[in-house]
C-alpha cells in the first residue's frame, strides 16, 4: 500500500480539528505519506473512523478509515523519521520529547516547547535560518515548533516590515474564529449573537512570539528582537480565519507606496525552493476598502496566504492596517506542514535524503 | 386619548430601527407621549403599521398602530414642542433645521449637524453643561445632537478618568453589532460567518467626537480636549450591542484601584435628577474575567448602562479594558430620550414647564 | 431573610442552564421562595456564583450568589414541600424518586418519568386535570412532570383544534434553538454556518408525549389520545426560540376562521386562577405573513406564550401552520413553575395551604 | 485571447451572486469560454470588477476583471450561440425570449419560462430526455430552465425513487441557505439568532415542478407526474446549502436496503457521457446518523453532488429522510452549466459541433 519514495510520517493526537487537517493536508501529498495516526487512551485501538468525529469540508481519506489508532508514544511509530504533533498542551508537555529522544523529528503545533531556548519558533517564510537551532538540541531528533495561530498571520504580515523599516511597537485586537477552539471548544450558547474578549494566553503568546520569531539567530540562540507588542483578543462568530487589527511603528519612516510595494515582493525561501505547501505569494494585498475579510479571504492559495488590507495612517503610530489568515490551514497544520517541507528540504530529517523539488 | 399633563412629541423618521426603538421607549413615558409621526413620501399617508416593518422584541404599542404618518416639515408637527428625530444623515442634512427655525427643539440621532460648532454634543452623564450651547443658537427653537453609537459607550467609559486622571492618547478597536446599520443594513450573505472590517465614516467619527465632547464649555463655545484617537472599527456578526477594546494613556499615573474606584462610584446629574430613562450606576464593573459581553450584558438597565471589564496594564499605553453598549438603546434612542429628559429637567423645552420628577 | 408567608422551594440541580432559568424565574416570585439549591458533587459547598456559570441576560440574584451549593438528597432540602428539578435525565433517574418518597411535590423538567402511567405528563393550559394522576401514586410526596421543549409548544397550538375539532394526523418538522442543549451543549463549530438534523431523543417525545397529554383522564389512568405523529427534529444556529412546522389533519373539517377563531379565544384554568406565570393569552395568533419568527416572538408575555401564524391548507392533510415557544422558559423552567402554581391552587403542595390569588 | 476551439458565450446579468458563480465555474471550462458579459443599465459600460460586488472564495478570475459590461439585447452577445441568464425574474419575463427568437440556446436560472408547455424544465440527471421538447419551441434558437434552487435537490434525491417504485405523496419542509436570496438579499438584521418561515413563491414551487419534471414526455408534450407535494420552506442563518426535511409515500412497498441500493446506484446520462461538470456520483448516502449538513456536505463533488441520510420510517407516510444540496452551484449555475454540457454534447446548440468527451 505504501509508495517506496514517500517519507513515512506520523499524527500525534490524530482525531482532533487540528490532527483531521493534518490528516487532510497530507492526502496525496507528494513527499510525505500518514504511516501511522496516534490518540488518547480513550480511542487507541479503535478505526479511525470510528474516533474521529469528521468535521472537514473534504471527505475523510479512503486509506485513513480504517487506520488503527496507536498509543502516543515512540515505539508505536517505530518507522516515521517525521511526526507532526496534534496534541494538546498538557499531553504535548510530557509526550513530544520522548519522540525527540527517540531520533524522530517532531514538527509540533503545540505551545509546549515554543518558548525553550533551543527549540526553534518558526514560520517557514519569516525564519527560516532558525531550523539551526536544530543542532543544538540534546536530542538525538529533534523539535520544531509552530507558533500560535494568531501570531502566524501576524508575523507573516510584518516580516516584510521588519525586514525593510524595522518594526518598534505594535498594538494588535484580534478577532478570532471558533475553530481555533477545537472541539467541542467554544459552546454555541456563549458566542451566538455574542462575542468572547478574551482567550485564555492568547495575549501573552502574541505579546511575546513575535520576538523570538523575529530574533536574531547565532550560535548563542536567538537574540529576541526589540518590538514592544500590546494584544487584545477576542473570540467572534467566524469558523474559520483569524482577523487581526493592527496599529504599527516603524523603525524609520516609510511611505504607504513603499509599504504597499514590500508586502508585493515578499518572497521567501519556501516559494524559492517551491516547497509543496508554500503559496505562490505568501501575502496577498488586497484592494477593496472593506478586504481583507475572513470568509472571502482565508482560503486564497488553499488557506496557506496571508492577506493585507486597508492601509491606512495611524493617529497615534504609524499606520493601520487589516490582516487575514486560516488558522487552522496556515495557522496550524498547513503552517507546521510546510515547516516540514522545509526541514526536508535542508536535509533536517533524520536519515532521510532530501526530496527532489520541481 | 391625550394624557393632559404630557408633553406631546413628535419622532421623524419613525419607521426605520431607530425610530421603531423610539417609539417602543416612548410608550408609557412618563413625561413624553407620542403624538405625531413623520416619514418619507414614500409611507407617508399610511398607518404606521403598514409601513413599518416591525422588528422589536417588544410588541408595537396598541396606540401607534393605526397613527397615520405623516411628511416630515414642521408643519406636521405644530403642536410638539419636543422633536425627536431618527432620520438618516442624507434627509436630516436639510430637514432638521427648518423644525429648529419653526421653533421646536430638536433631539437628534443623526450625524448632521454634530460637529457645528453651536450645536451641543451630547451625552446627559458626560456634558450636561454643554446644553448651555443652545442659548448660541440663532434658531427660535434649536438642536442638541446624540453622538455616534460607538462614540457613546467610549465617552461614558472614558469619562470617570477623564475627570480624575484625564486621558491623553487612546487607542480603540470597535466590534460592532449589525443592528447599527438599520434595516436592510447589512446583508446577511455579507456577515454570516464573517466579518467586515471597515465601517465607512465611523473611525473617523470616532476619532473627532471625544475631543468635542470632552471639551471646555465657556461662553465662546467649546474648546476641544486634547486627546489623540487612533480607532479601527468592524462589523461582526452580533445583533445589539457594541464592544470597544481600548486601550488608554492617562494624564497621570492611576492604579488598578482608583480606575475601578472611580469608575464603580460614578454618578451624574442624570442620576441624581433621577430622569426616567437615566439609569441607576451609568457604569457597570464587571468580574468576570472575559467580561463584558454584548449578549449577556447589553440589556443592563434596560439597555442604558455601559459595562467595562478585563481592566489590565498596557505594555504600549497605561491600561486596556473591554466596554460594551448597547448601541440602538444607549448608542441611539434611548441616549436621545436621556437628553430630552435632561433638557425637559433644565427648563430647555422651549414653552414647557420643567416636569416634576420624582 | 425569608419572608414568612411565602413556600419555600428547593431548585435541584440549580447550575444548568435549566436551573439558572428556574433561579431567574423565582426571583421576586409572589408565592415562592428559593430556600435551597442543590448541584453535583462537584460543585456541592460552593457559593452558587462560582459553581454557575451564569449566561441570563438578566443580573444573578442578589441573594442567591452566595447560596451555598447542597447535595441532591432529600434530607439536604427538608423543609422545602415543593422542588423544582432541572437534573438531566441520567441523574433524574435515579436522584428524583427518594424527594417523592420524603413527602416533597416534585416538578420536574426531566424526561425520567414522564411517560410513567401514574405521572401527570402536563401543561398547565392543555390537561390541568392530570393533576388528579397525583392521587393514585405511592410516594407521600409527588411527581409531576413537564414535557419535552418542543412538545410543549406544540400542544399548546393543538389544544384548541383538538378540543374543538380533533386531531388525527400530524406531520411535525422542528427548528430547535442551540440552548435547548444546555452548557456546553452544541459545539459552535458544529453549529455556525451549519444545521443538525437530529436530535437524538428527540423524534421519539414529539411522537409519544402528545398521546399521553391529551389522554383522556380516569380513575384507571390515561387513556391515549389517538394521534399519529411524524416528527423530524433540526437544530439550528438560533439562540432561544423552538420553531415547529405542522401540518395537521383535523378530526371534522373545519375553516380557517374557525381555527383562528378557537386559537384566539383560549383561555384554561390557568388563565382563570390568574396564576402569576400564565400568560394572559397562551397562544398568540400573529398576522405577519412571515410569522412567527424565534427572535422576535419568543419573548411574548415574558416567553410564556405560543405563537402561530401561516395557516394555509395543506395538499397532504388538512392545514399547514407554524408556531414559535421559548424553549428554557415556556419549554421548560417557566412551564414547570406555572404547573407548580397550578398545584398549589389546587391544593396538591402537601402541607400546604392555597395561595391567594389576586 | 480566445481559444478557438471553444464555445464563445454570454452571460446575461452576470454581476449578481449566481451571475458570479456562472463567472467562477466557467473559469478554465474544457469546452465553454465566456465572450460577453451583460448587466443592467446601471452597470453598462462599467468594467465588471468595478460593477460586481464579488462575494465568491476564489478569486475573480484575471480575464473577465475588465470585461466591459454589455446591455442585455442579442445583439450584444451576437458570436455566442449559447448563452447563460442568471437574471432575475422581472428582467428575465421580458428580456429572455428575444435572445431565443435571435437564435441563441438560452439555458436560464429564472423561473419566468419554467411551466411554458414547450420549455424543458430539467434537471441533466433526471429527465435528460426532455431535451426533446426543444424541438416544439418556435424559436429559432430555444430556452432551456433549470428548476428553483430547492426543487434541483429534492429531484435528485427521488429520481431514483420515482424510477425503482413510483413516488405517490410527499412532505418536504425546507432549511434554505440565505444565498439563494441573493445580494443584498435577507438583511443580516432578520435572520441573525433567527428563521424566516416563509419565501415567498418557494412553496409553490416545490409543490409544482416535481410534477412537470418527472412527468413523461412525448411528442404531445409533457404529461405531468402524479405526485401530491406538500411544502414548507424557512430560511435559515446558513450561508449556503439547502437542507429538506423529506417524508415520501412510495408507489409500491420497498425496504430500506432497496432504497439505499437504488441511491448509490444511481448513475444517469450526464455520468455516462463524462460531462466536464457532472459528479461521479450523483447522489452521496452518508452514513453518520446526524448527516448530511449543509457546512460540511454542500461541496461534495465540488458542490455538484445531492447527499442524503437519515432513512428512516414515517409514521404517517413511508419514509423520512434528510437531503442537502448545494443551492448556487447545484441549484443554480453548476446546474445549468451542466444542462448545457448535455445540449451541447446532444448536438443542440445552434450552429456548434458537439464537443469530444473524454
């Protein structure tokens, strides 16, 4: 069943919202191919089917029905070099090292490691150059981690910024989908007609990732960079797409044309080596006075794009402006998705040979 | 049918939302009582019932069903000294000023003539003094203007640290409920499972409206206060009530402490004249730690108090807090009944005796 | 701090988002008194503010924030003689007959008895003579219990028809509003942009319940009433409010205006004791050609009323209409305090005297 | 730019929402390519991305941004043989037949044409032999119309059922999408946190089109189906996706295997001859007990496909059972796309060689 030139991977926490993308992402993928799905006590043993209450818009892959779900430990995915982890936090905090102890590659979307010194915070477009931190985990694998779903879209957004005018104080209200939430999440009784200001840590994720997202990388770690960052989040009737309003101070004056022009030319790496998952044109400036808007937008480039909108100058910073991500495609799986693509493509894979890109 | 003792009032523009909320509070006042309606030639001459269409919760009040509507001109309303109107921006542009020159006063939702610079700008806990405006004015009658629904909840929010502390720079991110755009308003297909970011003219309103209603009344007029506002504002899916997330510079360092202090013990004139529409705390400090919330909390007080909560450090600015509104009650209707109430109380109802109140 | 005159209640249960109704609904009631609330062992010695999570629009009662949480034995409310139930089914089972057997009136919102042949299966306005069920059953004490939400509204319709002309057939499709599943009840992202076409349980009380409630009563029992139901249930993204969608085959045939007429015109008992939850009119005949709709009729006579409009005939049976309830007041809580009223009209609270009605 | 080989063809009022999806489907179509586009008065001359307010995920396509709108007469879409009207009703009574008599295969959403004896109400798996009543039309070219958006999938859903034991009687209560009313359509202020029970003219519909669609035909025309339709149709807060409520009487006994077999069996013309736009699999039976739903069924077969589930007995008739199909892509656009495909690939296009399947 399984094709000799895949690279076989594993789903930590395979049933969950964010372990069903993963699951739909990796249908028919090029490089990497689901060997094995892991859960919680409560489902290990059963069909995938059976476990998996399927909320994905594509139908759930013929191969994966039957799959047996596995205990989420190493020996059960004996022959995946690459893991993608689903879990939560609380089992990602005890779960994910042994994985890394055991020689395999752990590509998380879990907050649990995202703050160790060594373990690198990436978006594959933003960072890059932060997969070297690789080498100096203790691990004879490793870790990788994805950042919050928020801070995704918001990093993406300003990297070209950072990059050409520095980046000093930023002032972000998010207003964020309840798929974000997972299942069963966010009760339908407390956000009909209603909305939620606040997520629990949410505000002090997107307060302090950006700083090591954006940091310098050097053999010493990553010196953190100096942005100043206040978040309000809030929970709103949205399924998919997170909506950040963002006010920014930029390190040297900068017009709305050269503003406008860098978000256009942005390209990164992960569109240079034509990874499989990396969107054409990571960001995507839209022009209708009212864009970007999290149904219309969330799914451009298959939900993998970030979209800009409606800037504007700003009474108290610099300018305003509007962004749109898919926090579960961009912001969670497709996001650590590509991450892994690029790994694969450095040659980070543990005993894997790095895959031909178009 | 006419209580002897009431003041006999008219509302122009009595069909749309606003005018519907209008009439729905006025029923059982117990000072005003309706006795004229107006509305665009296209319903004019019908009853109100047929021309309405009908959207409260509450029923349509018995007498107001079979109450003929009649063109908005003065002329109509000859016997109301007290006019409130709930036309939209484009007719009240050139139909309110005639009602002030044939001697009515006018209490006004509309955004016409907020920023004249003789016309008060008004909300009855924050600038009752600027009803001394009105002796400015060159008409028989004359014109006091409700703010824009968002700008009320921020003003009443704002106002108990710009008395104790003052404000000096604010940053505010809207999050609006449908119902501010009236009938049809909003599309569904626009909103459902969506948002949009954009408001046309509200962040600006936003931006323009606090430095005239913070500001110095003396006899020349109102000095503006200077505060800088930097406001984003979106539509989400909610149906009443607005949520603010500020965040807020003040003159002078406060604690936690005071700001709760001297919001919780805040009351005004409106409260201590005891107006019939003024409620009991203006502000309600919510506990609850991802409170306040519009569906939960819009109705407090029949809709007429604001509500604030999630009071925390900003790393940018001094503090941030979430506020909620109820936008067709405090933000429109229900804040222009208040001032009327105010200006009846004040003997500012051009030939009427100052009603007792209790 | 207890008012001497008034009956004691115990709420069972009091957390759920039934009992928060039930908490609301006593407050400031004229006959009872909450002297009691009992939860879960989980929340049991707990101050009700911290164990409920709170989600009425109206403010928790002042005197029942700190009420500390009892556990849900008889022995926990002795000196209660009347105990409102909103447990779930599965602790209803077993936790509501040892109250009965200690001598206390049970009304109950669960289905664990309901379908019991010596329970009154009743709303007040449709078989108030079940009562008399009370005296054939073995405990000192009682049960009485409140049908399923959707079944509530729609005998309510049926009542007139059935006593007026009879009722043979029904064809029913419910649109069932999110609360009636309780926290956390229907996850949003099942929900938003989406409808459930099932609610487990649900068909099978739609299709059962109405021949017991309009069973003809004797000595013997309950004779069935002879009704073939067919019921589809759906839940959709609407906050409170059961929409039903009936087509109904009459026992003789009848006009449109007969059956306006017999709904306008119905009184019962409850109406005539002028019990304080009765509605003044239990069904309201709404002329809109779009009514009625859950927002804005749910709420009619404090949410104690029905409403139907739309009748039309039917190709199939007789007639076609729609009727709207609210679901956790007149489908539930609200229900189950009017037939309580009822029992103490009535004289079936044991030990305790009638209330003067007005 | 065009491409020789493919059909040129028009889209009249191509601005609206089915207008922009015909926009989106034919984007890249193997056999059609979009020449002309036309719109109202007020649009004419404008280029299309500034005349449509574009609501579609995908973005608009490059080539038709600048397309300047044309009026809606024959003469402004002379080289297109075949041509699309996704006007609406009042434009399309007039505005349609003078294309047909100018010589162009009209393949129309409206419903002005729908019960003309001569014109082929069709859905392409369904009734594809109807078709023939093209040749009794006394036009030069000829009008073909696609059915109202709940009847599409109602038909699908019981073709198999009327082919395998005759359908005798059914009762349908529909959930519609709010997209199919179109822009501005349902105002987001009646159906947030509600339903509307009514659309106007849909009952109607639903009750009269599945006669003339499964009626036989024959030289003398269409002999109507005798099937008694009895129909109740809501809109609901749901973006897209038309959910039905279905109770069927068959025309002989079957069992659930036999029906369950007849659906997944089902394969027509459209499916035999490879038509670029048919499904596979016409109609999907889903097997979770609370499937099919709108969000997470709608797009099976890129929104192409009717589900269906929920099979169970009827109390009153002989089965219940839940459909959903897509209402603007099924309902609409796709599926007069595909009744085109099947014109074109019958050779009855004017003037235009039938196209190679593959």
């Amino acid at each position: 069943m399984s094709t000799p030139s895949k690279i076989p991977v594993a789903v930590l926490g395979a049933t969950g919202t964010v372990g069903q993308r993963f699951i739909a992402l990796l249908d028919s993928h090029p490089w990497f191919e689901v060997a094995a799905v892991t859960a919680s006590q409560r489902s290990e043993g059963k069909a995938y089917r059976e476990a998996a209450s399927w909320i994905q818009a594509s139908p759930m892959p013929a191969e994966i029905r039957e799959r047996v779900l596995r205990p989420t430990v190493p020996e059960a995915v004996a022959g995946c070099p690459l893991v993608f982890s689903a879990l939560d936090a609380r089992a990602a905090d005890h779960l994910e090292a042994p994985f890394a102890e055991a020689g395999h590659l752990v590509v998380t979307n879990a907050r649990s490691h995202r703050l160790d010194p060594d373990v690198p915070l990436m978006v594959a477009e933003v960072n890059p150059d932060h997969l070297g931190l690789l080498d100096t985990q203790s691990w004879p694998g490793g870790i990788i981690a994805n950042p919050n779903c928020s801070t995704i879209g918001l990093v993406l957004a300003l990297k070209p910024l950072v990059q050409a005018f520095g980046v000093r104080r930023l002032h972000v209200v998010s207003l964020q989908a309840i798929s974000g939430a997972g299942l069963p999440g966010i009760s339908s009784y407390q956000i009909l007609d209603n909305l939620i200001p606040r997520i629990p840590g949410e505000e002090e994720k997107l307060e302090s990732e950006p700083r090591k997202i954006f940091g310098r990388f050097s053999e010493g770690g990553i010196e953190p960079y100096p942005i100043a960052v206040s978040a309000q989040c809030n929970r709103v009737p949205v399924v998919d797409g997170h909506t950040l309003c963002v006010s920014v101070e930029l390190g040297r004056k900068a017009s709305e044309e050269e503003i406008l022009k860098v978000w256009r030319e942005y390209r990164s790496e992960a569109q240079r080596l034509l990874l499989p998952s990396a969107p054409q044109r990571p960001i995507h400036v839209l022009e209708g006075d009212d864009h970007p808007q999290p149904r219309l937008h969330r799914d451009l480039e298959g939900g993998m794009a970030a979209s800009v909108g409606r800037l504007r100058s700003c009474p108290l910073l610099d300018y305003k402006f509007v962004t749109v991500s898919h926090n579960t495609v961009r912001g969670a799986a497709g996001g650590a998705l590509l991450l892994a693509e690029l790994a694969a493509a450095q040659g980070k894979i543990p005993g894997v040979a790095v895959p031909a890109t178009s």
